[in-house]
C-alpha cells in the first residue's frame, strides 16, 4: 500500500503540466512583456513596479547591471515622449514550471544628444509565477550588429 501511495505521489508530481495552462501562461507572459513596452514608452513607473520583482537584475546593452529601484529611477527622471519607443519584433516563451523565459528581438527608437536613433537589441526576460502572478526577475539585452 505505501508502494502504491508513494507511486502515486511520485507520478502526480511528474506529470506535465497541461498544454491548456502553458498555452495560458505563454500568453500571458506576452502580454506582460507588451505591458512593460507600453509602460516605458508613457514612464509609467507605477505599472512598472508591478511587473518587475523587487529582485530584480537588469542586464543592460553595454553591460552595464542596474537594480529594480536604478531602473524605476531613470525612468521616472527622464520625460515621457512619443519619439522613444520600445517596440518588440518578436516574442517566444518557453515555460518551465512556474519559470518562464521570453526571448526575442525589440526595436528601440528615440533621440539621444539631439540625435535621433534605431537599435535591435536581442532579449531574454526570466519570469517567475510568485502567488500565481507573473514577475519578471531578470532581464537582459543585447544590441544587435547585423
């Protein structure tokens, strides 16, 4: 009977999750990362703060790492503006449990020192279901050359 019980346990525990819920959590992790575009582009720092675990790393362009609270920081110091725009080329998620990864390409448009721009940077956001909601603890982004 313990035999059983335990083979039970064990199978319970291993059985993957359903196609249904990750189809579920592949969206919603999209949407989440459209949210935080979105949230950038108007400085949002409020929905920003949700999104983003206290935790967090951001691992930026040129290397440099900024923290949560660096991040908000610079957000909220500099102006919303129509002209600089994070906008995503491509998402794909991948779910591991109660982990998810979206990879992708972003464009990211706007004016520094009076000059305007256009970067590709490739990205890769870890999201993490914390009391079945979705935070991002490290994110990351690499420009794209070619």
């Amino acid at each position: 009977m313990r035999i059983l019980c335990l083979l039970l346990v064990v199978t319970a525990v291993l059985t993957p999750v359903s196609a249904q819920d990750t189809t579920n959590d592949v969206s919603r992790i999209v949407a989440l990362e459209k949210a935080w575009n979105q949230a950038f582009k108007f400085r949002d720092t409020k929905a920003m703060d949700g999104l983003l675990d206290d935790s967090l790393v951001l691992v930026n362009d040129d290397g440099s790492l900024q923290s949560k609270a660096a991040f908000l920081a610079f957000v909220r110091e500099s102006k919303a503006s129509d002209d600089q725009q994070v906008t995503p080329e491509s998402i794909s998620v991948r779910i591991f449990g109660n982990v998810g990864i979206a990879t992708g390409v972003f464009r990211a448009t706007g004016t520094e020192g009076g000059k305007p721009f256009v970067r590709r940077n490739r990205f890769a956001d870890t999201w993490l279901q914390k009391n079945g909601t979705w935070v991002c603890v490290s994110a990351s982004a690499t420009r794209v050359l070619h």
